[in-house]
C-alpha cells in the first residue's frame, strides 16, 4: 500500500489543541476553587463577579484560545469566550462549575484510545483482519524508512522514527501516545488507512484508524481469539498476578511486550498504556493504594467503579486518582444498568476465579447458581471485612471517661469537684454500724464512680459542696460492671478483626506463599529481649517481645521463612536462620528467638498436607490458615492484664492498694498501615476532594462532614443493600441488590469484546440507547432533526452485524450509508451492508417513512406542518402560578425556602427524575403539595431550564460562530428562572424592547439591565424594571399586537436578509413565528454598519458584513440547528415564511406607559 506523497496534519494540529484546552479547563476548575474557597459560601453575586474579572489565568499555548488572548486572560474573560457556559454568580455554582469543568478536563480527546475498535459498531474481525493487513504492508512515503512490517518494535517505533521525543515525553505513557499520534507519520498513516478502508472522513477518522491499527500490530490475537482479560497475550488474570498491585501488573506487562517483540522498551509503558486505556482502564487509575491488590474485594469495587467512570466518559479514569474514581462511582453506578451489571459480572468473575470460587472457563457458561452462589460469598467477605475495619476504629472503653459521663448526668452542677479528694467511703453490711468496715484513704466524686464499691456503701464528707445525701440514697453507679462488659466486648471484637486481616494478608501473597501456609509444616517464632541488672547479683528486666511473628514453613523438601508485621500491613520473606532458636547479646541486652506454640491447632499446623489440585484455593476460608490467624492474634495477647488496668484507670483505692506497676503509657495502637492511611486521606484533602478515609482493606469511607456531600453526589436512586453501606459512609463499596447474574451470559463477540460487555447483547443496547437519544423522552425526534440540519439525511433503522439485526443510526453520504454516533454526532466506519432505515429526517424535516419521504420530496409533496395561531410564548398552566404564589406567601416562605435549600425532591410524591418542566409544574398546579414541596421541584424546574438553556444556547452559537459572528447571551429562561418562574416566556416584550434600545444605541445597557435585575430581583430597582418589563410584554405577547398597530407582512426568510442588506441605519425588523418573537435589524458602531440578530431564548448576534447576516439567517431561520424550534408560516418546509414589521420609535404611543419602557430601556439600574 502506498499513501499519498502529502496529507494534512489538520488531526493533529486538533488533537494539541483540544489537549491545551483540556488543560485550561483544568486551570478553569482550580481557579473558581480558589475563588470558592477564598470568599466563602456566603459570597455575594457582587464579589463574585468581582473575583472572576479580577482573577488571572494561564491559557496553555497550544489551545487555540493563546492565539487570541496570549499566556494568560481573566477567569471571567475565558469563561465568556466558551460558549454554553454561564458565568457564576454565587458560591454553588462557583463550586458546581468549578467540578463540572474538573471532570471534563480529565477526559481525552481521543475517548479511551481504542479508535475504530471503540465505535458504537466496532469494526468486524474481516475489517480488522483487513487493517492489520494494510498496516503491515504500509510504506514510508518519503522512502527515508524500510516498511513498517518490517520495522523492530512494531507500529509505535515506526512512528517515532519521524518525531523527537523530549526526555520527559518518556517518562509519561499519556505525554508519550498524545506526542506519536500527533506526529506528521501518524497522520500520513492514519489518512492512508482511513482511504484504503473506505471509511468516511471526519475530524477523528484518521485517528481512529491509527490508533486501532496500533492495538491491533499489539495484539493480532485478539481479531480471531478475544479474551476479556487476554491483552497481547498477557493474561490480567493470571494466578501469579493475586495480590499484585496495579503497577506491577502494567509493569509485567510492559517486560511482557518487549519480550514479545511488539515494541522496544522505550515505548513498552505508552504501548501499556494503549492497551490497558479500552480493555482495563481500572489499571490506569493513579495513586492506588498498596492495600489495593488484585484479587482483593477492595480490587472488585475498584474495578468495578473504574468501569462505570469510563464508560461514561470514555478515557477519563487514565487521569483520575483512586480517591476521585471511588467519590465518582456514587454517582456513576446508576447511570447505565446495563453496564453496570456487566461491570459487576466480570469484576465478580475475576474475584471468584482469582480466590479459588470458580473455575475458570469461558465466561458465558457459568450458570447463574454458580454466580449467585458467588455473590453471597462475597457479600460475606465484604461484610467481615467492614466489621474488622469498625472494630479497628473502635476505642478501648475507659472506666474514668465511663465515670465521668456518668457524674455528668447526675451531678451537672459539680463539675469542679469531680476530682477533689473530699469523701470518705465505709462499708456497713446490712447496716449494722457495729460490722462498719472503713475504705482507706480520701476519695474523690471520680473515684467513687469508678471503683462501684457496692448496695452497702455509707458515704461522708465535711466538705458541704459534695452531695453525700444524694450518694447514699443512690451508692451504686454500675460504671464498673458495664466497662467489664464493654471491655470484654471490643477486645473479642479486636480480636476477629486481627485475626480476619491476618487471613487478608495470606490470602493476597504470591500462589507460591499461599500453598506454603494452607499446605506446609507450620512452626511459630517470637523474637524476645531482657536487660541485665549491674548488680553483684545480676537480675533482669524483660523488654516487650517483638511485634512480629515469625513463621517457619517446610513443603515438599524446601523451607521458607516469613515475618507477619501487623503494623506494616505485610507478611515478608526472610532468611531462614532468623526463624529458629538462637539468642545474641549486645552489651546488657539478650535478644532470644524462641519457639511459639499456639495454645491450640498446632498439631494440626505440624504436618504438611497435599493440595488438592493445581487450581487457586480460597485461601481466605482456610481451616489452617484460620489457625495460623489465630496464633498471631494469641501472640500479640489482647488479653494482657496490663491492658484492661490501662483502661481501668487509677483510683485513690488502687493506689493505696500498690496497683500502680502497670505498664505506664500502654498504647494499643491496633491500626494497620496506619501511615499509609494517613497518607491517603492527606493526600484525597490536597486534591480538593471531600474528606475521605481508607481502612487496612482498601475500603474508602467519608468523613463526618463529607457524608452529606456523598449522599448528594450518589442520588437516590439506589439500592438497599447500598443504603446500608451508605448509611457507614462507606465509598464505591459494590453491592448487588438488584444483579442479574445472566446480563451478558452468552453474549456473541463483536469487534474483538474489547470494552466490558462488549457483544452483541451490548451493542444491541448502546444502539437502542442511541436511537432513543435522537428520538427524545417527547418523541419527537428533536435530536435527529438537529442532527440532519448538519448532516442531511440521518436515519434510524436496523444494523446488520452478521446474521443478526441491531437498532441503530446512520447517516446518508454520496449515496451509501455511514454508521452514526449519536452521543458525538458525528458519522463513522466504512459504507454500511444491509442498514434499513425506518424514521428519516432530512434538513430538519422528519417522516416516519423513507420511502414515503423519498416520494415525496421527488414530487414536491412536502408541507409544513400547520397549526393555530397562538400567543408569543410557552405555555405554563396559570394553576402553577397560582399554588407558585400561595407557597410564598409571608406564613409559608420559610417552609418554601428551606425546600428550595436542602429539599430531596425523590421524597415529593409524584417526582420522578424524568419529569419535564411541563410536567413538574402540572405537579405543583395540583394544589396538594405543602410549600416545602413546591420549593423543592421550583429548584429541580429551575435546573432543568438551566440545563435547557446550555444546550440550546450552544448549537445557536455554534450557528453564529460558523458564519463569523460574535454572541453577547442573554437567554430570556435564565432571566425568568430568577425573576418570574411561573412566567411562559417575555419574549415579545423583550424584542419590542431591544429595537427601542437600539434607536438610541442603548441596546448594552438594557441587556445588562436584565443581568442585573435576574441577579438581584428584590432591590426596588430591579422589581420596578421586571414590573414595567412584564407589562409591556403583555401589552405586545399576541399575534395581532406584537407588531404595535402596524400591518405585518409574510415574507420568505431570505426576503429578511435582501431587505436588510440594503436598509439604512438604524433599521430594526420585527419577526413573529407562530409562537415566537425574534429581532433582526442593523445599526452604526463605530461610524461601521454592523448587522444583528436577536433571539429572545439566546442572545444578540451581530455580523459585521450583511454576507455574514445573511449566512447567519439562513442558519438560524432556515437550515441551521434550530428551524425545528421556530414555528414557521407558509406551506414549503425548505423556505420557511414569518410576519415582519419595521420598528420605529413612533410606534410606543401604542402603549400608555411608554415613558417607563424608554427608561428601562436606556437608563442603567
């Protein structure tokens, strides 16, 4: 295959320029952190605004935004400069922005780099026998390099033959990939494959076909003999990889490909790195705790959650820590069943296998019992695991902080005498003075409480501060039974829980290591220590023994030697001398190694057993390695005197009685890896997220303060089984409540099963997730129809995928079909074979029938649809205004307030998340709902249209920069969301407004006016301004008044643009649709014509050439990303016809109260 001799670097000119943008979104987030943080939550929509003008940020120099701004720009400007952004105004949504721009930066451009093996429709095993093949065959086009078959270290050196790679370029797999797909080679690749593969061409299709080109030079098995976890003929769950961290499996990996021959070592890491990116991005996660292994439970939810992230948003988690990813899942699980239950599947799958629960085998045969069974033992281990973890947080009672809570309660007011020796104690059974019985010593309230001395005792004081009657009518405290039972209680507790981590640590060692303690002679060791006296007579002082457990272990002829360091976290090997009877001495110290022998199970633990069979064991439910748990909880002896007196505290009685040679200072500090949880949860807090914690076992759990914010983060919608981990603030735990055990069973491979569930069964569901998006909850097909306005022709229908039929999408080119991506809205692949289409749209226009539309638009049958003439707005039920009012009224606003604040709208009967706004305020037309209520979904209405407004505000700009015009937002739903909820929509009002503004030039101030009464709608000013503004609208909001008395003509669209081309400034156009006002018009800046267009829902457009204007028209009025949302006059859908009238200044006296608009119009609040 030869290329062509020059190919543009377009691609690769847009990939730098997308990753620089990436990274000033990066910048963005931190910066309105700062700003957050800096003001506080309480900040004023002043301050902000003030901070955001006022704030400096980097512009990385490969974004396209340093060409125009230079090295750095306001926070306020970058934000503007957008599109579909809109700027903070108050701490949330500081902070709401500030998270949404984090997690958008930590995507990739390029999705999770698997190119056309990642496509909705991946490519087929023939298409990427076919590729591979034209890979391998592929030639330098400059003749400076020998082909690419046979080149030493595969595709990427190739590649980095043409491009310098900076030392630290090396250093970072990410930097290294990003660097060679950017290169000019990479382009000359990718465009050649991409013609030779007849796919259609895009701003990523070259780039697509390089980089599935590169996996497929990686990993050629995988065309005809797919595995989930085989990656270039390395198995990610191989046996000896248990108990692994992260790094050293992609490092294995890594010696794995150059071993192989598939890439040099220079490039093993970004060659790792691509693989693992769309087959196990869970490797990829950064900052993996050392606890977190592979086989784990902590390594399911982690997988488990690492999944969900990136499918989501493709490429993400590659730039995430662990704690991020595991914050995220909360959130990410409830996004896709489907995906989620598979996600679940295999991460169960890899545990079961992993532990010896399941035989490996292929994974569709498994049946769901096996994987029932599966989930049940997990389930338990998980909630062993969370009950060891509790009890290592669990404080050893105090019998003096038992006390002291207890004299609280009886004597609040005595608090300075607790500890005040003022009181003599005597016993006197049954009351007989004569066998009266004296307690030495004075004591204090403390002492009294803690030593409990019994139903007889006679309390004396000649201190008149102590309550000695209230004592002696009530002697008893109980202080000391209960700390003997709570004292009981957590140290068998701590026990289990030594003892469930010690089995943990075994069962995450090396297969070698585990078959030792389940199978091998089992010996114990402890090392000892005493100092000798200088005396004549030399006696000794006994040191604590040591720490760790020495363990010997023969099996089949070879003895092996191991430290158990509870402390550490780890179980080391050792040389075999330091495990058997021997002793030293350094100047007075003898340090012995003697033998330990477990109270019970030794027997057991002296002969060496056979294993079963060569599969993995779950070394975890071990008998014997429960023994070997067992003598190290015995060795760290829990039950040492010294520790229940360290907790018993002194009293006056104890110290007159010789108590005191306890151990002083005993600390039992039963925390495991405890630096490295310090570690981690100081490291979470520097990254900005919530407070969060990690235990021994890798579980992450939230702080105190963080509970509320991980609540809100997950949503509601989950299951019970998550409740209960939820409610112990636990994060990214998995749990199955509602696991379907066959999702995925079966499922035939398609395109290689690169992605979690990736067969047909899944392919069949991301199809009819996409024909779903383009046709919408309303069922109007708003999506296709946006997307035929770019495209032309875009089509649902069926996918052929071999013998089977798919739902899916297609676009119509040079009369074949391309697969479409609805989520991306771009076109992909090669022709499609086979593609039936059933609902067609085409310029906007949809007909459920192609054939039918074919027809059609040949005989020139098409119509638009008609409808009555109604007023210049939305509708909104006049009962939701009504109830809005009621619920604000003076004696029920706080209740309102407080629903708007903190209100969980899933507790609001009737509320469902996929609740229109229509329907939300049909909700509250009701009647029923209490204020509380009615501020609650006030605030789902409002984000929803918040949400409305950037989707719609972004394909109008996206209008208007095509054709070279600039955007100042002003979208009428923001200003009404803030100042009149219940309104439909001013939109009349607004336009008649603007053309009176720009009579006199005054049209900034009036937009700025609304800004400013939205931002602040109880100041006089603002509330006289929304008053005179809503007036008027209601004045001008009908068909038959929006022209202000004048006679309106119907004109085709273009006729607006012709007209305006050749007026004389300042000329302002109305423009009704059916249902809509809209502003076109042109004016004198800067002694200069500039044109414009106003529509109410956006903003003002201007153009400073009338060829702009008139491109801008026929986007926006005709065939541009909206003509579906204006409800046109006249019967030809392709010149689509509106009322017109001209504005002049004249025709305020139609209204009363023109003085007020004039000065709303021009006056500054």
């Amino acid at each position: 295959m030869q290329p062509p001799a020059s190919v543009t670097v377009a691609q690769s000119a847009s990939l730098k320029a997308k990753l620089g943008h990436y990274h000033n979104l990066k910048t963005l987030a931190d910066k309105l952190n700062e700003i957050a943080l800096r003001l506080g939550p309480d900040a004023s929509t002043p301050a902000v605004q003030a901070a955001l003008k006022t704030t400096p940020m980097d512009v990385h120099p490969d974004s396209v935004y340093h060409s125009e701004v230079g090295g750095s720009t306001s926070v306020d400007s970058f934000i503007n400069r957008q599109g579909g952004l809109l700027s903070p105004y108050s701490h949330l949504s500081l902070t709401g922005l500030s998270d949404a721009m984090a997690a958008r930066s930590q995507a990739h451009p390029l999705g999770n780099l698997g190119g056309a093996l990642s496509w909705p429709v991946p490519l087929s095993a023939d298409e990427q026998q076919r590729l591979h093949t034209r890979t391998q065959d592929y030639t330098d086009p400059l003749g400076q390099k020998q082909p690419l078959k046979h080149t030493t270290g595969g595709v990427l050196e190739f590649l980095r033959h043409r491009t310098p790679l900076a030392a630290e370029a090396l250093t970072s797999p990410g930097a290294t990939l990003n660097a060679l797909v950017s290169s000019p080679e990479a382009q000359s690749l990718g465009h050649a494959l991409q013609e030779q593969m007849q796919g259609i061409a895009t701003d990523s299709s070259s780039l697509d076909y390089l980089l599935a080109a590169v996996i497929l030079q990686l990993d050629p098995e995988s065309i005809t003999a797919p595995q989930r976890n085989n990656v270039a003929g390395f198995d990610l769950a191989d046996d000896s990889l248990r108990g692994k961290s992260a790094a050293q499996i992609v490092d294995a990996l890594r010696q794995h490909l150059v071993a192989q021959g598939k890439t040099s070592p220079e490039l093993a890491g970004a060659a790792a790195h691509l693989l693992l990116a769309g087959r196990a991005p869970v490797f990829l996660v950064k900052d993996i705790p050392d606890s977190v292994t592979f086989g784990s439970p902590a390594w399911v939810n982690l997988a488990i959650a690492a999944t969900m992230v990136d499918a989501h948003i493709p490429g993400r988690v590659a730039n995430m820590s662990f704690a991020a990813v595991m914050l995220e899942a909360e959130h990410a699980s409830g996004a896709d069943v489907n995906m989620t239950n598979t996600a679940q599947r295999n991460a169960l799958i890899d545990w079961g296998t992993a532990n010896g629960l399941l035989e490996k085998k292929a994974e569709h045969l498994y049946a769901s019992d096996e994987l029932n069974n599966l989930v049940t033992r997990f389930s338990e281990r998980q909630s062993v695991m969370l009950a060891a973890s509790e009890a290592f947080d669990k404080d050893i009672p105090s019998r003096k902080a038992m006390a002291l809570a207890e004299l609280k309660q009886r004597f609040p007011d005595k608090e300075a005498l607790f500890e005040e020796p003022l009181i003599r104690v005597t016993h006197m059974p049954g009351g007989d003075i004569r066998r009266r019985n004296q307690v030495p010593g004075v004591h204090s309230l403390l002492d009294v409480a803690m030593m409990d001395v019994g139903p007889d005792a006679v309390y004396g004081s000649r201190d008149s501060r102590i309550p000695v009657g209230a004592l002696n009518a009530n002697p008893e405290f109980g202080v000391a039974t209960a700390f003997e039972s709570q004292f009981k209680q957590v140290i068998e507790e701590k026990k289990n829980a030594v003892g469930t981590y010690i089995k943990h640590l075994i069962s995450q060692l090396p297969a070698d290591d585990r078959k030792n303690f389940e199978y091998g002679n089992v010996t114990f060791y402890q090392n000892h220590a005493h100092k000798l006296g200088l005396g004549l007579f030399s006696d000794k002082t006994e040191l604590p023994k040591g720490e760790e457990l020495l363990v010997r272990i023969e099996r089949g002829g070879v003895t092996t030697a191991y430290e158990i360091d509870f402390n550490a976290g780890a179980i080391r090997s050792i040389p075999q001398w330091q495990a058997q009877p021997g002793s030293s001495r350094k100047a007075n110290i003898v340090s012995e190694t003697k033998v330990f022998t477990p109270s019970a199970g030794q027997t057991t633990l002296d002969t060496e057993q056979t294993p079963p069979g060569d599969s993995p064991s779950d070394t975890f439910a071990s008998p014997r390695v429960q023994l070997i748990a067992d003598a190290f909880v015995e060795h760290i002896n829990l039950d040492d005197p010294a520790i229940k007196q360290q907790a018993r505290g002194l009293t006056t009685d104890d110290n007159i009685r010789n108590r005191s040679d306890m151990i002083e200072n005993f600390l039992l500090d039963l925390v495991p890896l405890r630096s490295a949880i310090n570690h981690f949860r100081n490291g979470n807090i520097a990254e900005g997220l919530i407070d969060l914690s990690l235990d021994a076992f890798g579980i992450v759990t939230a702080g105190v303060g963080a509970a509320g914010k991980v609540v809100k983060i997950a949503g509601t919608t989950v299951s019970a089984a998550t409740k209960v981990a939820r409610s112990a603030k636990v994060i990214g735990m998995a749990t199955f409540g509602a696991f379907n055990p066959l999702s995925g069973a079966g499922d035939l491979a398609v395109g290689g099963a690169r992605l979690a569930g990736g067969g047909l069964k899944f392919l069949g569901a991301k199809g009819a997730q996409g024909v779903n998006a383009l046709r919408g909850a309303s069922g109007r097909y708003d999506l296709l129809k946006a997307a035929s306005n770019e495209h032309g022709v875009v089509a649902t229908g069926t996918v052929k995928i071999g013998e089977h039929s798919i739902d899916g999408a297609a676009v119509l080119k040079n009369g074949q079909w391309y697969a479409f991506d609805a989520e991306k809205m771009r076109a992909y692949g090669g022709p499609l074979q086979g593609f039936a289409p059933t609902t067609v749209s085409a310029k906007g226009q949809i007909n459920q029938s192609f054939t039918d539309w074919l027809y059609k638009k040949l005989a020139g049958e098409i119509q638009s649809p008609e409808g009555p003439p109604t007023v210049l707005g939305q509708y909104a039920p006049k009962e939701f205004e009504n109830e809005l009012k009621r619920a604000q009224r003076p004696e029920k606003v706080s209740d309102f307030n407080a629903g708007y604040a903190n209100g969980d709208p899933h507790k609001v009967p009737g509320f469902s998340s996929d609740s229109t706004i229509l329907e939300l305020q049909m909700l509250i037309s009701r009647g029923w709902l209490g204020a509380e209520d009615v501020g609650t979904l006030v605030k789902q209405i409002e984000r929803k249209k918040v949400r409305l407004i950037q989707e719609g505000f972004t394909l109008f700009q996206r209008d208007i920069h095509a054709v070279g015009g600039t955007l100042t937002p002003m979208p009428q739903e923001f200003y009404l969301s803030q100042v009149n909820l219940a309104s439909p929509g001013e939109c009349a009002g607004i336009a008649n407004t603007l053309a009176l503004s720009m009579q006199s030039g005054q049209e900034t101030t009036y937009l700025g006016n609304m800004f400013k009464a939205a931002a602040d709608p109880q100041d006089p000013v603002a509330t006289q301004f929304i008053r005179t503004l809503r007036s008027f609208h209601e004045a001008v909001k009908h068909v038959d008044t929006f022209h202000m008395g004048k006679q309106p003509r119907q004109i085709p669209y273009h006729q607006i643009a012709t007209e305006l081309t050749d007026a004389s400034p300042p000329r302002s156009l109305r423009i009704a649709t059916k249902d809509h006002a809209l502003l076109a018009g042109v004016m004198v800046r800067d002694d200069k014509p500039v044109w414009f267009y106003f529509d109410p829902n956006f903003g003002m457009a201007q153009f400073d050439s009338a060829e702009a204007m008139k491109n801008g028209l026929e986007r926006t009025l005709n065939r541009g990303t909206s003509p579906f949302q204006h409800r046109a006059y006249g019967t030809n859908p392709g010149t689509p016809e509106y009322q017109v009238s001209y504005f002049e200044s004249g025709d305020m006296q139609f209204y009363r109260d023109s003085a007020q608009v004039h000065r709303i119009a021009s006056v500054p609040l």
